[in-house]
C-alpha cells in the first residue's frame, strides 16, 4: 500500500483539509470515535503498525553487533532511520540521538550539560522540561507569559544575564496551543552566551521544523505524537556541544574501550544510546515521518488551524465557556465551562463518543497561573474534521443541560 494513497491525499487536499474519508480509515484506532486527544498522543496510520510488524517479525535481528546478514542490514535499517529523522528536521544525522522520547531527551540534557547554573523556563512548561532542571540542580528563572498565553519574549530578553547558561521553552505549549517565535528566542539566549533548547513535543506533528532555520542549540520530541509508536523519540543537539557532553547512562554499545581501571566512550550520539536500542519502534518512527511528510507539514498545520478556527468560533458561542490561548494556536484549545469540572465534560464527552483531555495536563505552574486546577483540552490531528468540532459543540451543549 501506498504511504497515503494518491486518491486520499489528493482529496484531502481538495477538500481545504476537510476529512478525507480513506485517509482517516487508515487509522484502525480512529474509525467512528471521535478522537480529540492528539497532543497527548497520536492514533497511528496502518503503515506505521505494518512496518512494525515487519521490523519484529521477518526483519528482526539486533543492530551494531551482528555479523550475520540480517542483522547487518538491520543495522543499515537503524541508521537509515537516523538519516531520515535528521532530515526530517534539518539537522545531521550525527546529531540525532534516539531516546524514550521527550522526557528522556530533556533529562539527558539536564544531567550532561556541562555547565550547570542558572536557566530560564517559562511559566507554560509541560513538567518534564521543569523537574529534569531542578533533579540535576539549576537555579531556575520562570518568563511569564503574555495575556493570550505565549511565552513572552520580550520579559525574557529584560530578564536573561551572562549567568544564564540555557533557556529551554515549548515551541509549541501543550495546554494552549501557542507557538513560541524561537528565531527570536535563540537570538536571546545567544546574545547572553545561553543555549537554546526547544521542547518539539507539539510542534514536529503540526508546524514544519528546521533547526537550522531555527538556529537553536537542542531539539527534543516523541515518536508517539507524531503518529509513530510510543518508547522512541529524538534528541537532536548540535554536534559540538554533544561532543562537549559526558555520557548520560552507561552500558554496552556507547563505548570505545572497558577495562576495570578505566573506560572511554564512543563519540556522539552513540555514547548517549547505552543498550539495545529500540530497534522495532525506530523503524516505526521512520515510517511516521515517511507518512507525515508525504501529506506534508505546511498542509497539516493549515487543516489543523482551521479545525481550531471552527472549535474556537463555536464554543464561544456558548457563553458559560471560557477559552484559553491565543487565537492562532496550533492544533489545541483549552476551555472551561462555569460551574462543571473538566473531568464531568470529559466525562459526559466520552459518553457521546468524544475524547477530549481534562486535568492539569502535566502543567501545573500553568494552571496555577490561570487560576484553574484544571482545563478541558480538545487537540487535533490529520483524522480529525469538521464533523468532530460538530460532535464536540453537540456533547457540549449537552454537558451544559445537564448542569445548566
Ligand atoms: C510539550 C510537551 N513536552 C514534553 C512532553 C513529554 O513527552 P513524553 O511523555 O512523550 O516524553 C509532552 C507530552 O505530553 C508535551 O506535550
């Protein structure tokens, strides 16, 4: 089967990103469901389940050690696959460096970066580019955010000094859906010596991303929001400064040489990928990007930004809800309902076949600053359509009969 076949793609494209019947039917977890919960995780296309598949089934071998065929094309597999990821987002393929996916990336980079001192964080953080700063010891700055929910750089530029060592912001928030101006950002930390590093999270499945472009120093994201499996994701850091970086765990394959007395290590990124990796969801990920990029990402953010378009224009004619996040946020909006808690939305949602997020969303400085301790938050994908905005405004209107 064709990544995304021509037809589907072709209407896809027609329709002004309106469904295209076939290409959701590619996603088995999709179907009928109306699924909003994408920026907490992506369903995945057939193509991505069926090269799994085949990576543990008739490919299967392990990577780097074999000297038998299949493992040797195994491993041409796996560093093709480093290949296409650095390309996918503009970096070079020594540069990438596979993880469990964000968390795991940031957390490398809290413990190995070799200057520790003080950062700069946003107020908008998902908590794991927060609490791998504070395990590994940083003084943390926090830049507040502007009155429509995006990191507000121009407090950054008045608060960044010569004592930041990194600032490391979402490009795109989790909860809000705002997009950070990261050329700006880096220009920032640069201009006081700091490193920039952006949480990608959010943004590799729904904006184009270049880190070239971008001019930052680290790029971290997940395989499994990006349409690919979950346990895998990418750390993309400029050789140099990985080069500058001790090792982050220790273990078979990222060395040079052991003895008892001592061991030296392979250079970046192998010395940050101790074990057998996850071979199987590495070659998943490289058929996501396969298959996002063929529907293209410029596409994808025009149909996401429609859908929030729709959903933000219709719920704010309900007027018990509240809407957070800027206008153009990309692919997520977050509200509250007066006098309902999230969960009774989420709740009453699921019960009209529409799964929505409804908590703190891993962002409780966040919530704190909105004065919530919750929001409800419906998130985009490619699958996604008019008729899901529909069926959310439905489940919705009925959410405020009941408690109305
Ligand atoms: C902005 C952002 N950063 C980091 C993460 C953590 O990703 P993971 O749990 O895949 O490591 C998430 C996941 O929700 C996120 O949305």
């Amino acid at each position: 089967m064709a990544i995304v076949s021509e037809r589907a793609l072709g209407r896809w494209e027609n329709e002004g990103g309106g469904l295209a019947r076939e290409l959701r039917d590619q996603f088995p977890g999709v179907r009928d469901w109306h699924y909003l919960d994408t920026a907490a995780t992506a369903q995945k296309p057939q193509v991505v389940l069926d090269a799994m598949m085949r990576a543990g089934g008739e490919d299967y071998a392990t990577v780097h050690r074999g000297v038998y065929a299949r493992s040797a094309n195994m491993t041409l597999a796996y560093e093709a696959a480093r290949r296409r990821v650095a390309e996918f987002i503009g970096g070079r393929e020594d540069e990438i460096v596979f993880v469990r996916g964000a968390t795991e990336a940031i957390n490398l980079v809290a413990h190995s970066f070799p200057r520790k001192g003080r950062i700069l964080l946003s107020q908008l953080e998902h908590h794991s580019n927060i609490v791998p700063w504070q395990l590994a010891g940083y003084e943390i700055d926090v830049c507040p955010l502007t009155p429509d929910g995006c990191i507000d750089l121009d407090a950054a530029e008045a608060m960044l000094t010569k004592d930041h060592v990194l600032v490391a912001f979402a490009h795109v928030s989790n909860v809000l859906g705002s997009v950070l101006d990261a050329k700006r950002a880096a220009a920032l930390a640069h201009k006081v010596g700091a490193k920039l590093l952006l949480d990608g999270c959010q943004a590799v499945p729904r904006l184009p991303v270049d880190v070239a472009e971008l001019d930052c120093d680290y790029y971290v994201f997940s395989g499994h929001k990006l349409y690919g499996p979950t346990g895998i994701g990418a750390l993309w850091g400029r050789k140099e400064l990985l080069d500058t970086m001790p090792p982050y765990q220790g273990g078979g394959s990222m060395i040079d040489r052991v003895t008892f007395e001592k061991t030296t290590y392979a250079p970046a990124p192998t010395r940050f990928e101790a074990g057998t990796p996850a071979i199987v969801e590495v070659m998943g990920l490289r058929a996501a990007i396969d298959y996002v990029e063929a529907i293209g990402l410029d596409a994808i953010h025009a149909h996401e930004a429609e859908l929030v378009r729709q959903t933000r224009e219709a719920l704010r004619s309900i007027n018990s809800i509240t809407l957070y996040g800027p206008e153009d946020a990309a692919g997520i909006v977050s509200f509250s309902m007066e006098g309902v808690h999230p969960h009774d939305i989420g709740t009453i949602l699921d019960e009209e076949g529409v799964a929505i997020r409804a908590g703190h969303h891993c962002a409780q400085p966040l919530m704190e600053h909105l004065g919530l301790p919750a929001t409800a938050r419906a998130s985009f994908g490619i699958y996604n359509d008019e008729s899901d905005v529909a069926a959310l405004v439905r489940g919705l209107e009925r959410v405020k009969r009941i408690f109305g």
